[in-house]
C-alpha cells in the first residue's frame, strides 16, 4: 500500500458544511428608520454615503448617523457591531473598491444581518469575486450587495452624487421586503 | 541520450519511478494547490521528518487571519514546506520566518488580499546561513540555491493552501509584483562593516534569527565610479524619493546595500543610523509636488492638515522606517531600494531548536 498524498489545506470547514449565517429579516419600510453609516475610509467613500445618506432623508425621512471604520481592510470588531445594531433600524457601507475592503464589507453585512440588522454594502463591480469568495467563507453564500462601477477613487463630487443616485434603488432593495419596494 | 546515461538508469535498481512522480506531481496540480510550479508530494514519512525538526507541537496554532476565519498549524506548514522544495532541516527557518511575517500589522490586515499583491522580503542572519548552504553572496535576491528559493515559497503556499488565498479570488492583485514569494535574503555578515539586521530587529549575540516584512517592488542604484560616499546617497535618496511609490503621509523602504556600498559608507564614518537619518532628512516633497501628481492628499501632517505648495513634506520620520541590509558580492556598486508595504515591526524572530 503506497502512502497517501498529504493535503496542504488544513482543517477546512468548507461553506456548504458551516451552519448558514441567517439574513436579518426586511424592513416593511424606510420611513422614519434610523439608517447607520458606516464608511470604510476609502477616497470618496464619506461623500458617497453621504449622499446615499442625504437622499434618503428625503425620500423617507430617515435619521442617518455615520460611523468611521476602524480599519478599512478587516471586519468590525465585536464591540462595534453590537454598537451599530444597537443605534440603527438598517446599515449601508462602503465603498468597497479594493482587495481587502471589498471583502471586508462583505464581511460587516453578513455579521450585522445575522445580528438582525438589514445591510446594503457597497462595492465596485470589479471586485464581485472577492465579496463573493468572503460571503460564502462567512456562511452566506450568494449573499447580495449592491455594486458601482469601478473606479470611485477617481470620480469628480459631481460624478460621485450621480454614483449615489444612481445606486440608491438597489439599496433600498436591499433592506426592504418586496411589496414594499413595489409600492415605493 | 548518451548510451552511459541510459545504461546508468537502467543499472539504479532503486532509481525513482518518473512516471510515478510525474503523476504524483499532476495529483497536486489537479487539487488547486500549486502557485504554478510543480510541487513535491508530500507523504506522511516526509511530514515526520519535519516534524522532527521543531520541538513545537503539530497542533499548535502559528497564525491565523480572522478576517477569512482560517489559521495554520505546525503540521500544516510542514506539508506545505515539504511541497515547497525544502529540506526538513530548513522547516525551523520557515517557522521562523512566518512568524516574522505575522509579526506584521499590513500582513495580518488585507496585505495577502490587497490589489498591491506584497510579497514578503525575509532575511536570514547567523550560524544557520552557512550550516543550511544559504547563498550569502552573489545574486542574492537569486535564484539558484534551493533555501533561498524553497523558504519563501513555502510561506507563499501556506498563505494559498491554509489560509485560502486564491489569486481572482481572495487575493486581488492588480499586477502583483516579480518575485512574489521568492526573496530570501541571507545577510553577507562576513562582508558587512556593520552589525548583523538581526540586532536591529533586537535578537543579539550572534544567534541565527530571521526577519520579514511585505514589499512592494525594488527598484537598482547602479552607482560605482564616484570616490564620494556623499554622491551615492543621494544617489539613493532619489530613488526612494520616487513619487509614484507613495500613497500615504509616511512611507517605508528597506535599503539593500551591495557590500561595496556599504564599505564605503563605513570608511567615511557613517554607521547604519548616519544613512537612515539622510534619508529621513533630505527625502519628501513639497505641496506643489505632491499636487502636480494628483496627490495633494498624501502629505498629511498629523494634526489633520496638508503640507501647502512649499511646504517640505518629509516622507521618513523614524530609523525604523529605513531598515539597513547588507547582500550580494562585493564586485560592484549596485544596491536596492525595496519598498516596504506597511512598516517593518522591527522584530527579528530567533531559529527555534528542537527541544
């Protein structure tokens, strides 16, 4: 009997195997909601969620409150996430336009949903994979964000507000059930 | 095929099998475990002997990135230092370079992950060089010696196969740099003026220790015909100047001194610390520089406001920032700049020995 190959990977718990992070349940409604966010630093992140911010006040009157990630390329510590579930109704983060913070966005929403809070993350479309790979190795696979065009970086404050503008349909999507999409 | 050598293989009754390997070899392919390279099947009499090597237990834990929820243990890294082409006697060496490495803010953060594609830049100090067949001479950023090549590798696998960093995947480097997870420097101690890098990283007394941090690329100054050592740094000082390596209010860069360059700065007096504080003085830029190149955003001083347009911005503000090295042949004057992703933590790891 010759001896077996030795796998190099380690005690991998694959993703179908893993107890299925759960998604909070959605809002029947934006109006009048407490929206957190949570801005990853990156350049023109904080003018793009402030406008996602800005539009939703005045579509749904929302109270928005804004938060600085710690650091942009890893997931919220505990203590913060416990924070942000406490202080708000839904999360929006983001931009998620590089390696680590693309999946690190990822990451934040599917701990902030099985903490039953509804989040939109935002990433740019050319880092799809990596927010992809990041939710399924956190039990969420398929797990939905919505996506902008890449670059942000680089955008103009014009063209940043027609990015959030652009963007914000999928957004709402995101947290809120579907009749009351189709009624918005 | 000469006729000697094909009655040679015919005559080594315990010759390898090569069908057998090449299949062996295609089984690790298949698994998705290779960077590219072929790999060397691991079996678990291979995995003893490296076990063997460290008195650690194969369970202990050696890192870990929360971020993707994975972490590696001794025997997992043994596997992939196996696969990698070591010797089990170099498995010591890996340990205590990927300890080095997690020793690294960037590399515990989205470093393995990170559009820059960092590879680690390990450096090898002591006793160990010369009793493991380190190349500590000519070509030393290599290839050509099987430590130098196999130790990086290794820890490019066990961040590929334990922590499942997959390129397109997890790892989204844009372009990624050459030599990803194949430098290995062992310091030409015998032709330094100085002591070895391992004493900066604070492990004295001559003990065989290892050092790593994340680069991004490196960068040649070819400079041998001025008589004055004052030339040569600036000389150098331009190149870690460059504009386009910067992207944050302080930068890092670790000089790699050809050890003529390193003599001659020692002849005219100057100690490690005399080379990084001209480059902490003399290198930054102005406002108006930094503005010419869409960067008005890096020189960013620490009480939050921005270097005006004559304003010098300097770029080093700590010896630390400026790790000095000394590698390759004394048969001419080139040196490295290699440009440190994050910061070096300063901290050399001892080579364990088996208790």
């Amino acid at each position: 009997m010759p001896n077996a190959i030795l796998d190099p990977t380690g005690t991998v718990t694959n993703s179908a195997a893993k107890p299925a992070a759960p998604r909070a349940p959605r809002l029947a409604s934006l109006d009048g909601k407490r929206v957190g966010l949570l801005i990853n630093t990156k350049q023109n992140a904080r003018p793009f969620l402030d406008e996602v911010g800005r539009l939703l006040e005045d579509r749904y009157g929302v109270t928005v409150t804004k938060r600085t990630k710690l650091n942009f390329a890893v997931p919220e510590p505990e203590n913060v996430i416990k924070e942000l579930v406490a202080e708000n109704d839904v999360i929006i983060t983001g931009v998620g336009d590089c390696g680590s913070c693309s999946a690190a966005a990822t990451a934040d929403g599917v701990v902030l949903e099985a903490a039953g809070v509804p989040v939109a993350a935002i990433i740019t479309d050319s880092f799809i994979p990596t927010a992809d790979a990041m939710a399924a190795l956190r039990g969420a696979p398929g797990y939905k964000y919505a996506t902008t065009a890449h670059p942000v970086a680089v955008l103009t404050e014009d063209k940043v507000k027609e990015r959030a503008a652009q963007v914000l349909d999928d957004v709402v999507a995101l947290l809120v059930e579907d009749s009351a999409k189709d009624e918005a | 095929m000469t006729a000697a050598n094909t009655e040679g293989a015919a005559a080594g009754a315990a010759a390898p099998d090569p069908d057998e390997a090449q299949r062996a070899i295609e089984y690790c392919y298949e698994q998705g475990w290779s960077d590219g390279l072929p790999l060397v099947p691991v079996s678990k009499p291979l995995l003893d002997a490296f076990l063997a090597t460290t008195g650690k237990d194969p369970d202990e834990i050696i890192g870990a990135l929360e971020q993707v929820g994975r972490d590696v243990n001794v025997r997992t890294a043994a596997i992939n230092a196996a696969m990698a082409g070591c010797k089990p006697e170099y498995f010591p060496v890996v340990l205590a370079a990927f300890e080095a490495l997690m020793r690294e803010r960037a590399a515990r953060g989205g470093g393995f992950q990170s559009t820059s594609g960092p590879s680690p830049l390990i450096v090898v100090n002591g006793p160990v060089r010369k009793e493991l067949g380190f190349n500590t001479a000519g070509g030393a950023f290599g290839p050509g010696f099987r430590p130098n090549a196999t130790i990086p590798r290794a820890v490019g696998l066990i961040v590929r196969n334990a922590f499942g960093i997959h390129p397109h995947v997890l790892e989204q480097a844009t372009q990624g740099l050459p030599g990803r997870w194949q430098v290995c420097i062992a310091e030409n101690e015998e032709e330094s003026p100085w002591e070895p890098f391992a004493e900066n990283g604070g492990v004295t007394g001559g003990v065989s220790a290892v050092s790593a941090t994340l680069t991004r690329t490196m960068e040649f100054v070819d400079n041998r015909h001025t008589p004055n050592h004052e030339d040569v740094l600036r000389d150098i000082e331009d190149t870690v100047n460059r504009m386009g390596s910067l992207i944050f209010p302080q930068t890092s860069v670790a000089l790699v001194l050809c050890p003529e360059h390193a003599q001659m700065f020692a002849a005219a007096g100057l100690s490690k610390a005399d080379v990084q504080n001209w480059m902490i003085e003399k290198c930054g830029h102005t406002g108006r520089e930094f503005k010419l190149a869409g960067k008005e955003n890096v020189p960013r001083k620490p009480d939050g406001t921005f270097a005006s347009d004559e304003e010098f911005h300097r770029i080093l503000s700590a010896p630390q920032q400026v790790p000095v090295i000394v590698a390759g042949a004394k048969n001419a004057a080139i040196s490295m700049v290699v440009r440190i992703f994050g910061e070096w933590s300063g901290s050399s790891v001892p080579v364990g020995e088996k208790k």
